[in-house]
C-alpha cells in the first residue's frame, strides 16, 4: 500500500532557550528535523508532509528543495489537530506514518517493522518503556492488545504506574484515516486534540491496534532541551563509532569521536581521539587519522597519514600522502601520491603533483604544481590583488627556496631553481636559477639604539 509520510514540526521549543526552532537545532551536523526526512527516505514514500508553525519560513527554507509539502498549524492545538490540517493533502487511500521532528533517531527498519503490523491491524503505535515514564503518554493493554493511550496529564495513579509508554510514532491505514481523525475530541485537561485518542476511538470502532515494541530507548527519546540534544548525539555517535568498528576501523577512544555525516573505510583504518569527521569522508585501507584532526567531505586514499591537529575541508588526497601536523587544507585542494605537506602550511584551491614537498610555514593558493616540487619554508602564492584572484603555476621538477613570494599570475618552468628570498612576478625560465634581491650592504656607521632613561 503507498505510504504517506506526516512529520509533526510546529512546536516552538521553549525549553531549548533558542530563538531558531526546535527542529533546526544540529544533530551531528544537520537538523533535527533533516534527520527524520532521512530516516524516512529508506521507506520510499509517495509523499511526505511537514506540519509547521512557530518559526514556519525559516523551517521551510532550511529544507528546501527536498520534495517535502508543508502545511501550516497555525494554532497549536495538539497532535491530533496537527494531522487533521493535512487530510485534505493526503493521498487518497495511502496509509499514513505520523513521525516527530524532534525524534531524530528513529531507524528505518523500526518504521518499516510498523508497516509490517498494519497488514493485521488498523493502527499501529510504537512502544518503550523509558526510565522514568514521566510526562509520557502510558499504553493501555488488555489481555496483552492495546486498548488505549492515555497522556500522562491525564493519567490516574494507577495508570501512572504503568512502565510501557507511547513513543509518539502512530501509522494509520488509509482507508480508517478520514473517519477517525473526524472523531477526535478536545475533552481533556488541555483542551487538545490527542492523536493518542486515535487508539481508543479504533478500538471502539472494532479494529485491532498492534504495538511495535521499540528497546531501543535512544531511538525514541524526544529532543526537548540542550541537555537532551547532547544525549542525541552521544546516541548517534555511538551508532556511528559502533559500525565503524564492526567494519574493523581501530577507534582509540570510542567516546572521543564526532562523525557527523558519512564514513566509507577500507582494511586496517586506524584513527586517534578527539576527531571530526562530517559530510562525506572516505578513508582507504591502512590510512592513520592523528589526534585531534577535523575532515570534512574529503576522499582520502590508501596508505595516507593525517598527522594531529590538522584540519582538511573538501579535498582529495592521493596514495601514501604525509600531511601534518598542524596543517590546513582547505577547499578545492589536490594532493598527488606521496606528496608531503607539512607543519604549518596552508593550501587552497590547488593541485599538487606526485612527489612534491611542502613541508613547512607556506601557503600555496590558487596553484596548479606539477611533480616532485620542492616548496622552502615561507613560501607563499601571492594570489589575491585586493580585488581579484590570480593563479600560479609550477611545473615538475623545481626547488623554490625558503622565503620565497610567487606573485600571481606567474609561471616557474619546469626544473626552475628560484633563491631564497626571491619575489617572483615574471616567468621563471626552465632549467635557470632565478633570484630577486637587492645588493647586500654592511653599514659600518650604525650602531645599535639605546634605552633612553625614564
């Protein structure tokens, strides 16, 4: 049966003490509310839905251009009522999954589990039994069948006793939907409309409500403040660092690792605390990652070594690559097999060919360097006027001395040597030694100033 999708994110999320919306709030690099549209994705929905309401233009803008419909709660008047304004948009017949955008984690194969249970049943809720129940709507069975939900605001005593509580997450065959959201009532402490009453009024109707028992209580915790957002993301982590290790990477420190997007490794991953990974990074076999190193959206090749303290942002590093530590490699960069860059050097939107070094104190931006080029310490590519960017090109072969600057748009020829010191505005012919400097002068006359008495 086609499956619509309903994602409730309307709530202001007081006790985040944020003016950004509850739902927007980063989990492991990307919105709560995003990881719910992902996790949804897996089930291939005709359709998904995205009720909002405080903070409407900036949800919607921060999940544009991902084929969501939105609809607008202008009251929040529950849960209930939150799906009640998207029946006229449902696809007609399609069974409904009704899912919270401040419950990031829930796997996919959780959800699918419920689909499963619809084939028999009317309605499905997902259970789990939190340590402390507290403010969650308890399940209600009789002879082992749910019979109703009740809130806990609403709860006697007794029923609070009860450890087995609603998760939130309700599926809802097609064909019941219509009659039953038109039957909720707002005859509570609340003056709400409850998508939890949807259990009682299908049960009064006849159908069986099955449960899909989550145990699994980091799957099912809502996010309401930051103390909850931090417990989020030590449960995504450790998702994340435990699939890594059953895969074979050697993690230090389990607990002192952020991923924040995607890791593909190959054999023999070794990687050291403290670090970051986010977007897309891929790490082939036998790469060592130092402490404390950040990589973002980066392809990483076979026998490499990240050394610590070394930030790399949008690149692709070659085979047996040495980089670090204390390194930057920023966007755009191109490192070759078995390039060297070192302590201290900075790269930008450059290419650098097999074999080449830099191995200290530059910065070579906006480059296209050839093979086995050796860079000096305190090299740097001039390559910015104060209005516009220029590119430097060095051809295979050449040493550049230490202290050298290369002023864009300049080419060095292959097999060039440049001296020490030189500043380079014209093309370095190949095989030449090319330097730029004034004579040195020893001033015999001068001496050196004296403090002057206060």
């Amino acid at each position: 049966m086609p499956l619509s999708i309903v994602i409730l994110a309307a709530g202001q999320g007081t006790r985040m003490k944020s003016a950004r919306p509850k739902v927007l709030h980063a989990l492991a690099g990307k919105p709560l509310l995003q990881h719910v549209v992902d996790s949804s994705r897996a089930l291939e929905p005709e359709q998904t839905l995205v009720v909002v309401g405080h903070g409407a233009d900036q949800v919607k803008a921060a999940m544009q251009g991902q084929d969501l419909d939105f609809v607008l709660q202008r009251e929040q008047l529950g849960t209930g009522h939150a799906l009640q304004q998207c029946l006229d948009q449902i696809n007609p017949g399609n069974m409904v999954l009704v899912l919270f955008g401040d419950v990031p984690l829930v796997r996919a194969e959780t959800m699918a589990a419920m689909i499963e249970k619809t084939r028999d049943a009317a309605l499905c809720v997902l259970s789990w039994t939190p340590q402390n129940p507290f403010g969650y709507g308890r399940i209600i069975r009789r002879q082992q069948a749910v019979h109703a939900i009740i809130e806990h605001k609403d709860t006697t005593p007794e029923q609070q006793a009860i450890g087995e509580c609603f998760s939130g997450l309700m599926l809802i065959r097609g064909d019941r939907l219509k009659s039953f959201a038109a039957a909720l009532k707002n005859d509570n402490a609340q003056q709400e409309y409850y998508l939890t009453d949807l259990v009682g009024i299908a049960v009064a109707a006849g159908d069986t409500v099955a449960a899909v028992v989550c145990d699994n209580a980091g799957e099912v915790t809502g996010v309401n403040n930051q103390l909850q957002l931090a417990a989020a993301e030590a449960e995504y982590r450790a998702r994340q660092v435990g699939a890594l290790m059953d895969g074979g990477v050697k993690v230090s420190d389990p607990q002192r690792i952020d991923i924040r997007g995607v890791i593909e490794t190959g054999k023999d991953v070794e990687i050291d605390v403290n670090c970051i990974f986010e977007g897309t990074v891929v790490l082939g076999d036998n790469v060592r990652i130092g402490a404390n190193c950040v990589i973002r959206n980066t392809s990483i090749a076979a026998g490499s070594v990240i050394h610590p303290m070394t930030w790399i942002d949008e690149a692709v590093i070659g085979r047996e690559v040495n980089i670090g530590p204390f390194a930057r490699i920023r966007a755009g960069t191109d490192l070759g097999d078995e390039v060297k860059v070192g302590n201290f050097v900075e790269t930008k939107k450059s290419s650098v060919g097999r074999a080449s070094k830099i191995s200290h104190l530059s910065y070579i931006g906006d480059t296209e360097m050839g093979a086995e080029v050796n860079i000096g310490a305190g090299t740097i590519t001039c390559n910015y006027d104060g209005v516009n960017k220029a590119q430097t090109v060095i051809e295979d072969g050449v040493f550049i001395g230490s202290d050298t600057q290369l002023v864009a748009p300049v080419r060095v020829e292959r097999n060039a040597t440049i001296g020490a010191g030189s500043t380079i505005t014209r093309t370095a012919p190949a095989d030449k030694l090319t330097i730029s400097r004034t004579k040195q002068v020893t001033i015999g006359a001068w001496s050196k100033p004296v403090k002057k008495e206060s």
